[in-house]
C-alpha cells in the first residue's frame, strides 16, 4: 500500500511537468519546454525504479521511453530543420516494446482469478 502511494504522488508531480513540457511546445516557448525534459524524464525514471519489483516496472519504463522520444522530437523541431526527428522511432519503439512485455506478462503469463 505505501509503495501505491509513493508511486502515486510522483505520478500526479509528473504529469504536472509533461503538461507544462508539451504545452511549451505547442507554444514554442523552447528554454522552458527543453528546461521542463529533465524532471520529467527524472520523475519517470524514479516512478520506474520505485516499481522495479512490480509488473508496473514495464508500462513505467514504456512511459519513460515514450517522455525520451517526445522529448527528442521537441528538440529537433526546436533546433534543426527537421531532418533527424526520424530517430526518435528507437525510443518510441522501445515503449512499445515494454508495453508489450507489461501485457504478455499480466494478460497471459499470470493466472487470472474469476
């Protein structure tokens, strides 16, 4: 229950930081939005080490992955004109990757109990 918690509160921060991070990029608002990738992408890193011994571990590592290449593809429209915002298909295909495993592992793998 405590772990819930925790995992809870830091949720709830980072959302906050992953709003603030899209929305100035919506805006263009480029030393706040790069500025607003580093808690966010510590906050989701923290929520993955926190779940490390949950089968949550995999849908929060699919999340940070998935924070990685937004991030990326924010700084590449920021910053360039464009032309390597294909290489954020690795971390995005990484998330997908955990998103998998999560289901695999809780859908199929455990017994479910009716």
């Amino acid at each position: 229950m405590e772990l819930e918690k925790r995992i809870k509160r830091h949720e709830n921060l980072h959302i906050v930081f992953w709003l603030i991070k899209d929305s100035c990029w919506m805006l263009e608002f480029r030393c706040l939005g790069i500025a607003m990738v580093i808690p966010t992408l510590i906050i989701a890193g923290t929520i993955a080490y926190i779940s490390r011994k949950t089968d949550d571990l995999y849908i929060n590592l699919s999340i940070f992955f998935w924070i990685s290449a937004n991030s990326y593809w924010m700084f590449i429209e920021f910053f360039t004109t464009g032309e390597y915002k294909f290489l954020a298909v690795y971390p995005f295909a990484l998330g997908f990757v955990f998103v998998g495993l999560y289901y695999y592992i809780t859908l199929i793998t455990k017994p479910r109990s009716i």
